[in-house]
C-alpha cells in the first residue's frame, strides 16, 4: 500500500466569514494567539508524516506562500540581536527547498474544484486533503489519525466527522454510516448542505480526508452541487459506488477558525494551553467573564 506523502491545503477562500479582517489578511494567515492558523495546521501534516504541501491558492493570497519563505531582513536583524530563540523557531517552520507547491484556482468554482487543481502535483498515489481553517487539537494529530485509519482499512477512503452541534447540519456536508461501532465506521452516504430535517445523520465531515487518487476522476465531471459549487462531497459520494469509505470519528478538539467565535474559542484554548503564557491569559481574561 502507498505511503500518504502529500497534502492539499485548499486556501483560496475568501474568508467572507470574518470580513473586515480578510480584505486584505489571507483568512489562513490570522491570528491564533502569536501563529498563524494555517501554522497549526501545517505542524499536524508534519506531524503526520506528510512530506510534501500542495496549497491551492486565490488571488490576494500571496502572503501565504511568503510566510513560508525566508524574511531576510527580519533575520538578519533577529542575529545582530542575538534573538536566537525566535530566529530558530522561524527557521525551524520553513520547508526544505522543494516540498511545498503552490498552484492557482483561479475562479472560486468550490472545494471539489480546488482539489481536482492540485491533481498533477498529486499524481497517482493517496493524499491527504486539510482544510486550513480548522485547528483540531489531538494527540496524535488528527491527519495522524485519519492515516492510520487509511493503513488499517487496507487503503480505503477515510473522512474525518464529528458530532454537529444542534441545529447547524444544513451548513456542512454529512454523512450516512452502514451502524456505528467504535470511531471508524464505514459510510453508505453523503450529503453536502442537507436542507434542514433531510440529514442523514448527526456526523458533519469536519475537514481531514485521506483520498485515493481515482477521487480526481470523480472530480473532472466537474458537476455544480450545493451552492452552485462543485462539491467535494458530491466526488466522493460518486466514488463510494465503487471503493469504499469509511468516516473517523477523531479524537480531540476541533476550532473553526472560519468563523468569528470560533476563532476566539481558539485564542483562549491556545492561549490556555501555552506553559508560557497560560497563567496570564486566565489572569487577563477570568475577569471579563464574571
Ligand atoms: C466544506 C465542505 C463540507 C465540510 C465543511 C467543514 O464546506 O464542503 O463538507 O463539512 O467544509 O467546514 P464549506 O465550509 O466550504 O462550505
């Protein structure tokens, strides 16, 4: 069975969700505590095993690809300094020459069509797909999870869902499963965007996949679903009549980084989370609360 040695990160968003910062702020770049989101999500794909990057960009998403560039200036300075610490964490996150790609969507035509851009950097092997604006906390990772789930199933597709929280199922694709016995299970449907009191169930696909590469035949119909997108989910669900999928539910904690609460539930989880900074946070933020 072929390792899962690359990743997509889909980035090409707009970020309409958190306007005003995204007009000029790639919504992938904001803040989690002192990081960029995208940071996180970078870290779990290493953690993963993930060799290679494969970011699906827009325009106005330039300063993705210069963050993971060198800062010449901001280096130089860091060393005259003898700020070392901090330079070497900078270093330490840039790729090695070579394993990060950058390819263009070049019209907003949906997630489904973001992937099938990353198609040639892909080639014929299983790949992970991560949607960047989730930081899901887990231990191990939760693409970690979702790998050794693939490994475990001998190769089948593997989505990573989760519970949806009451009443929100209409905004995320969900799935069916063939009965639920522990956390993986395997699926017999999905739907992108039910139309409320039609989902199939209480499980949302909540943004880690790991795909066998025949996903991108699957995608070249290049049909419009929900929204008038062309939907990942609707590639998947055609590839289901013909290799099996099953849904992982992982172990951890996910924040939707998309969103303007979720995007603060992350700040203070992280923030709390630091050995560094935790006891200021919770001395910072316990008074707001009461
Ligand atoms: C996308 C996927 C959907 C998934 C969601 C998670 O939807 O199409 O299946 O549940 O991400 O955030 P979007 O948020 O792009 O509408």
């Amino acid at each position: 069975m072929a390792r899962v040695r690359k990743a997509v990160l889909p980035v090409a968003g707009l970020g309409t969700r958190v306007l005003p910062a995204t007009k000029t702020i790639p919504k992938e770049l904001l803040t989690v505590v002192d990081r960029p989101i995208l940071s996180y999500v970078v870290e779990e794909a290493r953690q993963a095993g993930i060799e290679h990057l494969v970011f699906v960009t827009g325009r106005a998403k330039g300063a993705i690809e210069d963050y993971f560039d060198h800062q010449v200036e901001l280096e130089d300075q860091l060393r005259a300094k003898g700020k070392t610490a901090m330079l070497e964490e900078l270093l330490a996150e840039l790729p090695k020459p070579g394993e990060m790609s950058f390819v263009r969507q070049m019209a907003p035509l949906g997630l489904g069509h973001a992937v099938w851009c990353a198609r040639d950097l892909i080639g014929d092997e299983p790949f992970a797909v991560m949607l960047p604006d989730m930081i899901m906390d887990a231990t191990p990772g939760a693409l970690a999870q979702a790998i050794e789930a693939h490994e475990q199933t001998g190769g089948a597709n593997i989505v990573v869902v989760e519970p949806c929280p009451e009443g929100q199922a209409h905004q995320y694709g969900i799935v069916a499963l063939d009965g639920q016995d522990g956390r993986l299970n395997r699926m017999t449907g999905m739907v992108e965007k039910p139309p409320k009191g039609t989902e199939p169930s209480n499980l949302f696909i909540s943004g880690r996949y790991v795909l066998n590469a025949s996903i991108f035949d699957a995608l070249a119909h290049h049909e419009k679903g929900a929204g008038g997108e062309i939907q990942l989910t609707d590639a998947m669900a055609r590839l289901m009549k013909t290799e099996p999928f099953h849904a992982l539910e992982y172990a951890g904690t996910t924040y939707d980084c998309g969103d303007k609460v979720g995007l603060l539930r992350a700040n203070v989880a992280m923030a709390l989370k630091r050995p560094d900074l935790a006891e200021a946070a919770r001395a910072a933020i316990t008074p707001l609360l009461s």
